[in-house]
C-alpha cells in the first residue's frame, strides 16, 4: 500500500493543506492525521485476525513504516500488542 502524505490529499482535493484539514475537522470532527492513524489500525485488526500474516507484513500493508511504532500505537488503541491480539481471537 503506497504512502499518500495529507499534502497530496489536499492537492487531489484542489485545496490548500491548511483549508483541507480545517475542511475535514469540521466535517469528521477529528483531524486527518489522527483519522487515518485510526483507518490503518482497523485495516490491520483486521488482517490479523483473518490472515496469518506476520506482523512485519501487516506494518508495511496497513501503512505504518516502522514495526516498533506499529506495534506500540496499536496496543495504545486496542490494550495489547499485535501478536497478543491474535493469539487472544484465535
């Protein structure tokens, strides 16, 4: 799954970064950071629970760069690390 920075959101929307955030806030009500953080943890809950994919290959799919930082924001968003997450719905 390729990168895409906010940067290039806001161009293919044809608005300026800054009106593209304040434009989604207020519609979402969360920045778009913070969103798709939040839509790369879904995507890889997910494969984690259906594949059996390792970890460092759900990181990079889902969008993360770095496996560490992966690993510590998905148990901050689920309460526990990946590899636990899996052994806990198998």
């Amino acid at each position: 799954m390729p990168y895409i920075r906010l940067a290039e959101y806001a161009r293919l929307c044809a608005r300026s970064l800054s009106s593209f955030k304040a434009d989604f806030y207020e519609i979402y009500k969360i920045n778009p950071g913070k969103w798709l953080i939040h839509k790369r943890l879904e995507y890889a809950k997910f494969l984690i629970e259906t594949t059996d994919k390792a970890i460092n290959d759900v990181t990079f799919e889902s969008g993360f760069k770095n496996t560490s930082h992966f690993v510590r924001t998905f148990k901050d968003a689920y309460g526990n690390p990946p590899l636990h997450h899996r052994m806990a719905v198998s």
